[in-house]
C-alpha cells in the first residue's frame, strides 16, 4: 500500500506538470520541469525530493491563481503535493527522528573511533585474551573468527523482518538500521521503518550515555509513543547485551560482564551498564554456535509504551554464515514467553 500511494501521488505530480506545458511563458515551462523532477524523484524515493516539490508547489500554485479562471483545477493537485511535501519533510526533514538517527549514529561512530587508540588495548583480539570466558564463550568467539582481527570499538547493521504486537496481532514487515558502539560507555542507536495497516511508521531507539529512550511515529507526523525512564533503560541494557552476543562477539573480550560457566553449553553473563544489571543465559551448540539468548530482566513496554511488566525474552538464533572476517548469525527471532515461571 506505502509503494501504491507513492506511485499516484507521483503520477498526479508529473501529469500536472506536463499539464504546465500548455501554459503561456518561460515560467509555466519551469514549474512543468520542477513539478516533473520532483514526482520522478519521490518514485524513487530520493529522500530529499521534498525540497523540489515544495519549490514546485510554491511557483505552479502562483501561476495558477494568476490565470485562476482557466487554471483553477490545478490547486487540486497542488493540495496533494503539499500534503506529500508535508509528510516527506516530517519523515526526512531535518526535525525527523531520521535524521536525528544519522546525527546520533555518525556521532557514536565518530567518538569510537576516536576511541580506538586508546592506551592498554591491543590492536588484535589474542587467544590469551579468551582465558577469562567460560569455555563455550570462548569457543563461540573463536568460531566467529575474532581471533586475529582487529578489536571491535563498534558496528553498523542493516536487518529486515517482521514484527507483532501479540499473537492475534497482524504481522507488521520492517527494515532497520542501527549503530553500536562499546567501549567505557557503550551505546546503541536504532531506526525501524515498519509498516503500520499499510502506512509508514518510524521507530528509534536510542541508548546514549546514561538512559535510553523509545520513539514511534506513525506517518512520520504525530508522537504515538515517546518511552523513557529506568524500566526503558533497563530493557534496552538487555538488548544492548544482546547485540554485543548476536552481532559483536568480538567485543564480549572487553565487555563490562561478569561470568558464571554453567557446563559445556551453556554460561551466564551479568552485564552492568549506565547502572543497570541484567543478566542473559547463553545456550551454544556442539558447534560453537550461539543459538539462544534467554533473559529474564527485559521489561515489555505496554502499547502505549507507559508501562513495563517484567517477562522472560529469548532470541533463538540461526543460519550462520560469513561477514567479511567475522561468522555470525544471519537469522533471528525475538519472543516474549509470558507463562514462563522465574
């Protein structure tokens, strides 16, 4: 539905462009070109195309009112565009939660790499370095091929999937990026683009220094859920402990985590961060594979993200492959187990 609304609106863009052509004068032919580009650039979803149009609109709507009896009709499709400029700039103007995605993002990159030299680290991950894990955590970091290579100060990472609310909730399709950085104080910066009954809805997370915040947009235009406080922050502190087990192995060398070896397959990790400690039971395989992540300290935010009740939150993991130099999970699943007893 998102691509279908794109697409008319775009072709209602560049017909009432071509319609200028038939205007009188070299400044009907620049709002026929101006009002074309930006409904080609919005199909493509370039995503500062809402600059052209609001140009666009500006000049095609005061060339209409100057011939407004014969041109009139216009303004229809000028409302259409001005509200698509709208939306466009709400959802990738500068005020957006995408752009202060970027802003976040480059910024956390930027310090950790600043960070990378500092004094008492070495350049590589070591097998000495893997003597303090329990045994299957350090033969789940060798197998993901941190041995050798360079220590990890931090990571960006693209992932697809689909999400509910529930299990009589339809299921949302979304796509992400998010940026992790470790170090003295870790951080974890998220952007969810999912689709809400059709309509685009934007979602960030963040976790920057010592408290973590939840932002939900749906159409990019009002505030559905605006989550914060200790229980926000102590959710993504275990979310945040995932990542370093699912996507950053390598920097379980230096993590802030407290260990407890339980037997051949399993270890407990205790992680302390911006005041919060949560701890998460990893379970490998009898190939040094981490397949599941169960942590009894996530708290489930409500709809409304006002509330959290406490609930056990597993993240079944598969279909290792390669990145680069690294072997990781390429697929997951995150659940909720409301029945589950502590």
């Amino acid at each position: 539905m998102r691509s279908a609304i794109r697409w008319t609106v775009s072709a209602i863009v560049v017909l009432h462009g071509l319609i200028h052509l038939l205007g009188d004068g070299i400044a009907w032919v620049l709002a026929a070109v101006l009002l074309v580009v930006a409904g080609v650039l919005l199909a493509a979803s370039v995503r500062w195309w809402w600059t052209v149009g609001a140009v666009a609109a500006v000049i095609s709507q005061a060339l209409i009112v100057s011939a407004w009896s014969e041109a009139k009709a216009g303004t229809v499709a000028n409302v259409v565009l001005a509200l698509a400029v709208w939306q466009g700039f709400a959802a990738q103007g500068p005020t957006s939660i995408r752009a202060r995605y970027r802003r976040l993002a480059g910024q956390q990159l930027a310090d950790a790499a600043a960070a990378a030299g500092a004094p008492g680290r070495g350049p590589v991950v070591a097998a000495e370095d893997l003597r303090h894990l329990p045994p299957p955590v350090a033969a789940y970091v060798s197998a993901c091929g941190a041995v050798g290579q360079p220590r990890v100060q931090g990571f960006r990472a693209r992932i697809h999937g689909r999400i509910r609310g529930g299990p009589d909730r339809p299921w949302m399709p979304w796509t992400g990026e998010q940026v992790n950085t470790f170090g003295t104080h870790p951080s974890r910066v998220f952007f969810m683009d999912a689709t809400m009954l059709g309509l685009p809805a934007d979602v960030l997370h963040t976790y920057v220094g010592p408290a973590a915040r939840m932002q939900v947009k749906p159409a990019s235009v009002f505030t559905l859920i605006d989550a914060a406080g200790p229980e926000m922050t102590r959710a993504e502190t275990v979310t945040l402990l995932n990542d370093l087990c699912v996507l950053a192995p390598a920097a379980l060398v230096d993590a802030a985590i407290a260990w407890t070896p339980i037997d051949d397959h399993h270890a407990r990790a205790t992680f302390t961060n911006a005041g919060q400690t949560v701890s998460a039971e990893l379970v490998f395989d009898d190939d040094h594979e981490l397949v599941d992540f169960v942590s009894d300290d996530r708290l489930r935010a409500s709809a409304d993200g006002k509330s959290f009740t406490r609930q056990r939150w597993s993240t079944p993991l598969g279909g290792y492959r390669e990145f680069g130099t690294r072997r990781l999970s390429s697929a997951g699943h995150g659940r909720w187990h409301p029945d589950a007893t502590e």
